[in-house]
C-alpha cells in the first residue's frame, strides 16, 4: 500500500534516505539542498534511523568520508548542491576510479561566478565526465523513486550514482507524493554485501594505490566498461521498481511522440512546463512531443537516436552553457548519437534557465511554432529568456 | 607495561620492507614505530594523505601494509578515516562486522600543516576515534622539496631558495601541535626518533589505546630535503631534541608534560650545521641568522616550560 503525503523534493529524498537507512551519512550545508541533511539530522535525534551521521567541515571532507565509509563496506551517502559539488570534484573521480557504490542527492544549483542560489543544471554537467550514474528528476515523486534505487544501480555496476532535482523548484516546491512503505524500500534495496572491504574480518583491502604507466590505463578502461554495460542493469532495476510502484521509465520518457514530427528534449522540473505546451499544441491538432531524460549518465544514445531518427525537427534544451562555442552538453550528446542514423533530423539548442531565469508555458509553444513553421536549421545555437541587444 | 625494544623487535611487523623511500628517510621508520605500538591481534585501517609515503609503499599492484589502507587525495585523510570510523561504529552496532580496528590517519607535513589541516581540524573538533599522525619532515619533499608552513626559517627550500636578496624561508615554523591541543582533543604529543624508541612507542601505544581524537607530531628527516648524510638520522634526531628545536613533550587530558629535558642544552648551530639546507647561515656575516634561530628556539622553549609548569 502506497502512503499518499505532500512534501518538497528536499523532505522526500530525506524521508528516501530514512527508509534506506544507509550505515553513514556525511554531509555539509548549501543552500537549496541542505534541508536534506536537515530532515535527516531530525530523523535521527528522534531515533528513527539508525545511521552514523558526520557533520564534515566541507564537502570535499563529505564526499572523502563517503569514500573512506563506503571502502570500509558501509552504504555511504551524502547530499549537496553546486559550490559544494565543484568543491568536491577531486574526490568524484577518486570514488568513481575507486569502484565504491555512493550514493549522492544534487540539488542542481548554478555554479558560482557571478553568485546565484537558484536552479541551472551547470554542477552536474560540470561532473558528467566523473565516472558517475547520474540520474535527474523531474518531481519530487522522481527525486524519490530514484534515490532509492540509486542503490540498487550503485551496488549493481560498482558506480557511484548521483540523483539530481531542480533547486527550489521541486526541492522546495510542496506536492503531492506516493511513498512506499519501510519495509517495501528496505527489501527492494536489500542488504549491502561487497566482495572486498577494509573491515573484513582476516581480509585487510588496500584502496588507492599510486597507479604508474603499466596499470592506469586499464583501471580507466576497466572503469568505462563497467559504464557501457551498466544500461542493463538500469533497465532492469527501474522495471522491478515499477513492480512495487506502479511508476517510472528506463532511461528518458517518450510524452505525445506518437506521430510527433516535432519534438522537445530536456530534463528534469521544465519537463513538466514544457509538457503542457505540448498537450496545449495537441489539442490544436500539432503533432509535437517530448523526450524528457532520466538517464544522462550514461547517454542512452542509441535507443534515443532510435526514437528521435524520424522527427522532423528537434530543440534540445540545456540548462547549462558549456562555453565550447557549439551549444550545451545535452545537445552535444543528441547531435553525436544522431550523427550515426540516415534519417538526421535538424537539431536546434536552446540555452535557457541559467541562474533560476524562468521559462513559461509560453516559450515553450513559441520553440514548437518556430520548428513546426519551418525555423533556419542553420542557427542551431540559441538563448531563450535572455535579454540582449537584439531584443532593444 | 615495561618496554623491551627487543621484544617489540620481534613482534611481526605491519609496515613490511621491499618500499621505495630512500635509505635515511624517518617516514617508514615513523610508520613502522607507530604500527609496532599497536597490540597484536587488534587490526587497523590506515588512511594516508599523498605523500612520499603513500607514492613508496603503494604502488599498485604492490603494498608495505600488513592492515587495511586506504589512500584518496593528498588533502582529506582525516576526513577519509572520518568515514571509516563512522562505517566501523555504525556497522559494529548492526553486527555486520567484528574485530577490534583501529584507525590511524597518516600525513606529510604537507598534507598535515597546509592542505590537509582543514579536514584534520574537523576531525580533531568532532574528536573522531582515530590516530593522527603526521611525518614532519619539514617541506613538500615528494613533490622536490618546496616550502611548506612547516619548514623552519632559514631553511632553503625550492620556493624559498637562498640568493643575493634571499635568505631561505622568511617565516617561522606553524606550531601545528599546539594548534592541535587547542581543539582539546584528549592526547597530542610530538616525538621523535630517540634511542630504543621508548618515546615514540610509549605515546603511540598511548594514543592507539586513548578513546577519540589523538595527535602525533613525529619529527622525520628527509635526507634529500635537509642535506645530511643517512647515516647521520639518529643524531640529527638527538641534537633536535638537545637542542630544544624539537621538544619531546605532551598534552594529556589539557595537562602539558616534557618527556625529555636535556641535561645541557646544546646551542641551535649543532643541529643546523649537520644540514646543507642550513649551510649559508654559517657564512661569514650571516651570523645574526643563528642568532635569531637561537632566540626563537629560547623563546618557544621557555614558553612550553611555562605550560608544563616548570621553572
């Protein structure tokens, strides 16, 4: 039996994590996400999780704990958002490298530089090269659903996962939510058992070692295969959630892409935005649609290619500048794995959201009407939201 | 607990040979003395910040430990262990593991006095359940020998050479152990390596056996860093500590005591004019550099005499 509540994405993560019970927490505050840390601390001096929580100096000490914890066999986890995941970027790749199964809650945050507390997704696409899983949320529900089975992926492949949510937007925004029960999450993330572990009995594990030239590069390539077929073990894990939740998809959601000849791909809570364009433009008859990713890490590129090959027209939404002078790091990955199929679509890049910038129903139906009235395909390059002199 | 330096020569030994410091390196010798303090049949995990140390005894597939290890980057080695200690509390209470561990975090000066004091005063302030060791050697020696906030004044150092307009290093040595007892942790204590080791072991058995955060300073030449033949270690040990350069002292529960006080103490230049890094300061018209190096050490030895309450 499902629990029907209303709480912000920060309270289900946390509530996620109680039920999940991991054997350490460490964790530093950052706004927007450090009410998860909060919610948990609460839940602890209430006694109603039994989890060593460590107050770190830092995030660069809160992922360095989890390292040390998760090496020692424990379930290890931490939460943060932005500056503080920049902070802990050095050790992403050392927990990655290290094959240790964290797992981390983002609050994705825009980075600093200027100064800004609200949503954009330049943190975790910042880290998408960090050997990590990263998962992203379009709700609370989502923000929930994957957490707890970022376990299950992390234990599975031996990779760390992060499961990242929109600052304020649906880490603060209240709404409804279906929790599973205690005992639901604790069976379906079952019992952590690593082979290797320092606190083996008679077993002693050596991490870390200084890797010369003879070594390195098999470690690394060791590291992305565990990466290229971690996609099974996704799928499969999200197709038992589904069995206890009724919920969730693989890898992105197909939203109106029957027929589509138009189609949006984003992630995370403008998803939602986004989606009411498209059921706005389908009662007028446009065929549109939406891909909405879960997975970005690894890109589920073929299968992806495989449903977008045949629209017309597709505006890939970043919520982050990657500065490469080509577009977004989303756009990026669609354009590459697009390359491969006969058909190629023309693909437009909309930088849109930085720093907390809204974006409405509205901008949404205008990118539709742009690609369903035959937009330039040649000015892939594209802001929307933004003021500049062209606009004067 | 009387102790026999033979007998605990004969313990097997935890740090095993076969690593790749240099011959007259006190890293392996401190490592080695500590580990030998732990009672037999108790296990341990170490955690190592970047070092000489960590670069020497693991390289991969190769290792020096008999115990767990675990090395991650150069400036979180306390917050590593952090994590252990919390894995080894909270699994211990599940009963998802057994064995009596104990968790000794090891840096550089470096990784201690400079990028890892961070996280080590976070792990000090949350009086975590570990040992903390730091192998001062006085400089970033893995990396050729660059200042650090260790390295004494005088010293020359890549980043702080002596030259026409250059002295060596400008400031004095951070006085990172009294750093450390202000967290009022229950034991800090520096030492070094002194005759039959009792100093060394007895501190390290006691901070391995005290509950919660405990510090040793552990004063370890780098005959690359210093300039002294390797043969040489044990005495340059010796006129440290005569020469009150390096007390041999501790803090237990807020209660400062000297270990060691020299009969006479021995003017600074014996200890400094064993080592090439100090060499200038023996050239003519340089004078007023042993001096100064004379008057700091009288200054901080008759403030640590005031804290042991001796007069």
């Amino acid at each position: 039996m499902s629990i029907k509540e209303r709480m912000s994405g920060n309270e289900a993560v946390a509530y996620a994590m109680k039920q999940v019970e991991p054997d350490v927490m460490a964790a530093f505050p950052i706004t927007p996400s450090t009410e998860i840390p909060q919610y948990f601390s609460k839940y602890l001096a209430d006694g109603q999780v039994d989890t060593e929580f460590i107050a770190v100096e830092s995030e660069h000490s809160a992922m360095s704990a989890c390292m040390g914890a998760a090496a020692s066999g424990a379930r290890a986890t931490t939460a943060t958002s932005s500056a503080g995941l920049a902070y802990m970027w050095e050790i992403l790749y050392v927990v990655s490298a290290s094959r240790l199964p964290v797992v981390m809650a983002v609050v994705n945050r825009a980075l600093s530089g200027p100064i800004n507390i609200n949503n954009d997704h330049s943190d975790t696409m910042g880290a998408r090269d960090s050997g990590w899983i990263q998962l992203y949320s379009e709700s609370n529900q989502e923000a929930y659903d994957n957490y707890i089975q970022a376990y299950s992926i992390a234990e599975a492949t031996r990779l760390p996962v992060m499961v990242c949510q929109d600052g304020f937007i649906t880490s603060h925004g209240v709404s409804n939510i279906e929790l599973l029960e205690d005992e639901v999450v604790k069976s379906f993330v079952g019992t952590y058992e690593p082979d290797n572990y320092m606190l083996k009995e008679n077993s002693p594990m050596m991490a870390g070692p200084f890797a010369t030239i003879p070594y390195y590069m098999e470690i690394k390539r060791a590291q992305a295969e565990a990466m290229n077929t971690s996609y099974n073990s996704i799928e499969n894990i999200a197709k038992e959630f589904a069995k206890i939740s009724g919920r969730g998809c693989s890898f992105f959601e197909e939203f109106m892409m029957e027929d589509a000849d138009c189609a949006i791909v984003i992630l995370s809570s403008s998803a939602g935005t986004a989606k009411e364009a498209v059921k706005s433009l389908r009662q007028e008859g446009k065929r549109v649609g939406l891909i909405k990713l879960r997975v970005f890490r690894p890109f589920p590129g073929k299968i992806i290619a495989d449903t977008l090959k045949n629209i017309k027209t597709i505006s890939v939404m970043d919520k982050a500048e990657s500065f490469s002078g080509m577009g977004g790091p989303l756009y990026s990955d669609i354009k590459n794995a697009l390359y491969e199929t006969d058909e190629k679509p023309s693909i437009i890049n909309y930088i849109y959201g930085l720093g907390g910038r809204d974006i409405k129903v509205e901008d949404f139906i205008s990118i539709f009407n742009d690609m369903l009235n035959g937009t330039d395909t040649k000015d892939t390059y594209r802001y929307i939201g933004v003021r500049d002199k062209r606009d004067e | 607990m009387i102790y026999k330096f033979k007998d605990e020569l004969e313990k097997k030994e935890r740090f095993v040979g076969g690593h790749r410091l240099c011959a007259g390196c006190g890293a392996g010798i401190a490592v080695r003395g500590v580990l030998r303090a732990l009672d037999e049949g108790d296990k341990a995990v170490i955690s190592n910040a970047t070092s000489c140390l960590e670069v020497s005894s693991f390289m991969y597939p190769y290792t020096s430990y008999e115990d767990s290890y675990i090395h991650s980057a150069f400036a979180n080695a306390a917050a590593t262990c952090s994590g252990s200690v919390a894995a080894y509390e909270s699994m211990k209470k599940k009963g998802k593991i057994s064995g009596n561990f104990k968790f000794i975090t090891i840096g550089g000066d470096g990784g201690t006095y400079d990028i890892g004091f961070q996280a080590l005063s976070g792990a000090m302030e949350r009086n975590t359940d570990m040992v903390y060791v730091c192998y001062d050697n006085e400089a970033y020696m893995n990396t050729g020998i660059q200042r650090s906030s260790s390295t004494p004044r005088f010293a020359d150092a890549t980043t702080s050479p002596t030259g026409s307009q250059s002295y060596g290093k400008v400031q004095n040595k951070k006085d990172l152990t009294e750093i450390i007892a202000s967290h009022n942790v229950p034991y800090v204590a520096q030492t070094t390596f002194m005759g039959n080791f009792k100093d060394l072991h007895n501190k390290a058995h006691k901070a391995h056996y005290t509950d919660g955060a405990c510090f040793l300073n552990i004063l370890s030449p780098c005959p690359r860093g210093w300039g002294y033949e390797a043969s040489k270690l044990p005495e340059l040990c010796k006129k440290a500590v005569d020469t009150c350069v390096w007390p041999l002292y501790e803090i237990e529960n807020g209660v400062w005591k000297i270990n060691y006080i020299p009969k006479e103490k021995l003017p600074v230049e014996e200890f400094l004019s064993m080592q090439s890094r100090f060499s200038h300061m023996f050239k003519a018209g340089n004078e007023w550099m042993i001096e100064d190096a004379q008057a700091y050490v009288d200054m901080k030895w008759d403030k640590l005499l005031k804290k042991a309450n001796i007069n």
